[in-house]
C-alpha cells in the first residue's frame, strides 16, 4: 500500500492535528487519575467532544452519525490522537462491533435512532457472547431464548461482558433451537440492559477495577423486532461481528512498544542511559520487528477492508502478537524498575504508573477477543489453510452433547 498521505488525507491530517493540539490532553495527564468512574466520566466527555467537531465514527454514513469516509482517514485519525492521553477507543466494542451488526441488521427507524446516540456515547453497548460453561467455544453457550407471540424470553447468563456495568444497550447471542447442531440453532438481539429480568454484577479484577461483568438473564423480556438477523441464523450474525472486532482490536489494541521506546529514551539503568544497555537494545530491536510486523499486517487488512473487503482472519496475528507483547515489555521494564516497579497510586510512582497498570492488565488483554490458541486455531486454519481441529460434537443436536452445559 501507498503510505504517502494524498491531498485530501493531507487536508484531514492537519485538520485533525490543530483541533487535537487545542484539545486534547498530554499523554498520561489526567488519564490514569480518579477512580473507574472518573475515567469512565472523562471517556464520555470526550466522546462529546469528538463528536461534535466531527471526529467521531469517521466510516460511518453520515445519517448514522459519521463522516462517511473511507478507513484510511481512520488510519490517520488513530495516528495523531496516540500522541495524547485521551481515552479515544474507551468504547470500542460497541462502536467496533455493535454499531456494524446493527446496520447490517436493524431496521432503518433503529439505525436512525440508536446509532447517532451510539456514535456520540449518550448510548454504551456492549456485547454479550460469553458464558461460564462454553469458555472459548461461543457456540456451545446455553443461554436460551424462547418465542412468545411478538416477543422473546431470555434467560441465561454471560460473563467477562466488558462495560457493561455503564451500558444501555448489548447485542446478546442466544440459543433458540437446541435439537440441531450448535452452530445453527442461534439467534442475534439487542436488549436493554436497563429493563426488568436483567442484572449485571461487576467482578473485581487485580488492578483494583471492575472491567469485566456477569450479566444474568431471568425472563427479560425483548420484542422480535429486536432480532438482529433471522431466526436460527445468529451464528453467521455473530462471525460478522467477531471479524469487527478483529478489526478493532488489531487499530486500538495496545502492544506496548511506543511506551517502552520513551521509557528506554528517557530512563537510566544504574546511571547509564537505558537505551545503551546492552539488553534494552537487544529487547528494542526484537519489539521493534514484531510492531512493524504487526501494523503492516494492520495496514493490509485495513486496506483491503477500504477497496470493499471485510475484515479477515489476519487480524488475528495482530491480537496474538500485540497482547503478548504488550505483556513481555511490561514485565520487563517494572522488574527494571526494580522497588519502584511496586508502587502504584503515589506521585513517587515511575511513569505515573504506567506500566504497573499494564503489568495487572495484560492477562486480562490476551483473553479479551479470544485466547492465544483461539488465535493460533484461526491462523491456522483461516489463514494458513490448514486442516481443521477434530471436533467431536461436529453435526451432534446441541442438547445430545455431552457436557454440564445442555440448559437450552
């Protein structure tokens, strides 16, 4: 691809650099200070922001609250905001993943009511795919809905939902057949996470926060016209859904480097300047060939996704490598960090302690959109062609296989 910005990209570019310089904060000022819901808070105030100088959902038709532009103003959008300390992909996965299930799938009056309040945050989504007793497997969950009339009745439970302690609106994949094989007995919904039969319970992490929820359904009642697709056919929905997020995740997903170059740039290792270390340098140049390696692979996917493809398994090599990554080199500059490394929450802290942070966010990183085999699986299967795992619940009924986890 052509890395060369072109005149109209140029144009964006500045505009975009002078509204940033006049608005946005310095990295890591203010950020990292408050509580969640102080954070929380800030990543709504900026959304409002953004939106509001045009700088919000930059490839979303204009009647749905973006800019109608192509990928590439995306591309250079992230570029100059990664200067600054703003919260900017806070709401990813309901932006990334939620709002293109949503025009793919709602009907026009949906799209033209929920995804402007979507695209400015007066609206968070989340999405609701995992379950205690499917792990990784989204296919095998149990969480069932039954028809009504015009309406549904859900009842399950989903884990690791991330915000939805703050959301609105979920995108919620159910099972509503469970004498045929388990990928073609699912079906897609929004819900209102604010409505009756329907209780989130946010799990205390590590880090001290609550990103992560369980959510429970005890007969939450939704309309059909809630249905995100046709009946039985939500797998298809959800692949869709999960190659966004592949998407998303392989633009905003952080893999550490840009912070570690700063830290080695600016640090001192007993007196002598990090960035002559002998073992610095050495983690310098491997780090550096992974994130060229990874944000070319970005560049590819995103430019694919901009002549008209959709987004591929490739941006799975992006998650495997980045998460990873993003891991090593925390761990590696808080043992360099030697005593400093266990503080957190003090001015003393080094780095306004970024890379505590990390260090305690990490695990959570590489679960989030899939474990590191998941990954591998896809790679290897979608990308390198290779043959598939053996699956022994593969054309089974879901209710005849044999697991704890038949509840539909």
């Amino acid at each position: 691809m052509d890395f060369n910005d072109t005149k109209e990209q140029a144009v964006f570019r500045a505009k975009a650099k002078s509204w940033l310089a006049a608005n946005a904060q310095a990295k890591r000022q203010g950020l990292m200070a408050g509580t969640q819901e102080d954070r929380y808070q800030q990543a709504v105030d900026w959304y409002h922001k953004r939106y509001d100088a045009g700088f919000s959902c930059l490839t979303w038709p204009k009647e749905y609250g973006g800019q109608g532009l192509s990928q590439m103003y995306q591309v250079i959008w992230n570029q100059e905001v990664s200067h600054y300390g703003e919260p900017d992909e806070y709401f990813v996965i309901g932006i990334g993943n939620c709002g293109p299930a949503l025009m793919t799938f709602a009907s026009e009056e949906q799209k033209q009511t929920l995804l402007p309040r979507m695209a400015r945050a007066d609206d968070i989504w989340c999405q609701l795919f995992s379950e205690p007793g499917a792990g990784s497997d989204v296919a095998g969950l149990s969480t069932k809905a039954e028809k009504t009339g015009d309406e549904w009745n859900i009842n399950g439970q989903k884990i690791w939902t991330s915000g939805a302690q703050y959301s609105r609106y979920g995108v919620i994949l159910t099972r509503t057949d469970p004498e045929v094989s388990k990928y073609r007995g699912l079906t897609m919904f929004m819900i209102d996470l604010k409505q009756p039969g329907v209780e989130v319970k946010p799990i205390k992490q590590i880090d001290g926060g609550s990103h992560f929820n369980e959510v429970f359904f005890n007969d939450a009642v939704i309309p059909d016209n809630y249905r995100l697709g046709e009946v039985n056919e939500g797998w298809g929905a959800a692949l869709m859904v999960l190659m966004n997020e592949r998407l998303a995740n392989a633009t905003a997903a952080p893999d550490g480097f840009e912070d570690f170059l700063n830290w080695a740039k600016a640090s001192d290792i007993d007196g002598v300047p990090a960035s002559q270390d002998p073992i610095v340098r050495d983690k310098l140049a491997t780090w550096y060939a992974q994130h060229a390696g990874v944000e070319a692979t970005t560049f590819r996917m995103i430019t694919a996704v901009a002549k008209g493809g959709v987004p591929g398994a490739e941006g799975s090599l992006g998650k495997l490598v980045g998460a990873s990554m993003n891991q090593e080199i925390a761990n590696f500059v808080i043992q360099q960090l030697d005593a400093g490394g266990q503080l957190t929450g003090d001015e003393s802290t080094p780095l306004d302690g970024h890379f505590q942070s990390a260090v305690l966010m990490a695990p959570g990183i590489r679960l989030a959109g899939g474990t590191d085999e998941i990954m591998r699986n896809i790679i290897a299967e979608q990308v390198l062609g290779l043959p598939q795992e053996p699956r022994a619940d593969k054309g089974i009924p879901y209710k005849d296989i044999p697991s704890g986890n038949t509840g539909a």
